[in-house]
C-alpha cells in the first residue's frame, strides 16, 4: 500500500475527525474509500456506516430534527493507516484475511 495520501494524512492529523469536505472527498470513487467505516454521533443516538452514506444520512438525520455531533473514522480504519504511515505492511482487513503485499501477492 505505501506511504498516506495528502487526505489521510489530514484526517489523521485531525485525530482521525471528519471536518466539512472530507466525508465527501472520500467517498470520491476514484479514491476508494467509500466503503470506509466511520462512527457517526447524533444528539440522541450513535451509529457505523460506510462514508458514502454520511450524506444522506446526515440529511435524514436533520429532517428528523437532530443534528450529527462528529464524524470519524472507527478505530480499526486509524490502525490501518497508522501502519501504512509507519512504512508496516498492509493489515487484513478482517481476521483470517490474507495479507496482500506490494506487489499484489498474497
């Protein structure tokens, strides 16, 4: 996988923390972190979805006259990329996952 893209080095930056422009700029197709898990707070309640989702949720969420708190991403996501920064190679992304090297490999 290599070093982090100029995106996630920001977002790691900012504690792993979603600031305006960066759910949507990751769920960017190209980029492929739409599937990303992200822990969303609310006034009233807490949940796991994937970036893609964050807007039209959170549109949802306003409609029903709550608000969202903070966006971030799930802990596993900042282990991931923690490593990746460190030069580490790349995690499975669930137990029993083969790990995939450089080169495509397993």
């Amino acid at each position: 996988m290599g070093k982090l893209t100029e995106q996630e080095t920001k977002i790691m930056r900012q504690g792993g923390f979603l600031v305006e422009g960066d759910a949507a700029a990751l769920a960017d197709p190209t980029i492929g972190h739409r599937l990303t898990q992200v822990l969303v707070k609310t006034g009233k309640a807490r949940f796991v979805c994937a970036i893609q989702d964050v807007d039209h949720l959170s549109k949802a969420i306003a409609a029903g006259g709550d608000y969202i708190r903070d966006v971030a991403l799930v802990s596993s996501v900042l282990d991931r990329w923690q490593s990746r920064a460190m030069g580490a190679p790349a995690l499975p992304v669930c137990p029993g996952d083969p790990v995939i090297g450089e080169g495509g490999s397993i």
